[in-house]
C-alpha cells in the first residue's frame, strides 16, 4: 500500500531540491523521495 505525504518547505530548501531535480534530471518529487530514503537509511544506521 501507497501513502501520500505533503511536505512543507522553506524557500531555501525549495531552490536546494529544485537545483538537484535539474542537475539529475529528475522530478523535485523524486528528489524529495531520495532524500526522505537517505535520511532514513541514517536514522536506520544510528539507531543500530
């Protein structure tokens, strides 16, 4: 099963995963996934 989530940025954060949607050719929605994977994959890593 799929769960949606909204995310609220600020601007800063905004231009950061829109500059990385371009430099990969990727989506700022498929940026964000990654980045939400990464940080828990670290969160994963410090809690072992």
């Amino acid at each position: 099963m799929t769960t949606r989530y909204t995310v609220v940025c600020e601007d800063g954060q905004a231009r950061a995963i829109q500059m990385l949607a371009r430099r990969y050719g990727i989506t700022e929605e498929e940026v964000v996934k990654q980045l939400v994977e990464v940080g828990l994959e670290d969160v994963d890593e410090r809690t072992v």
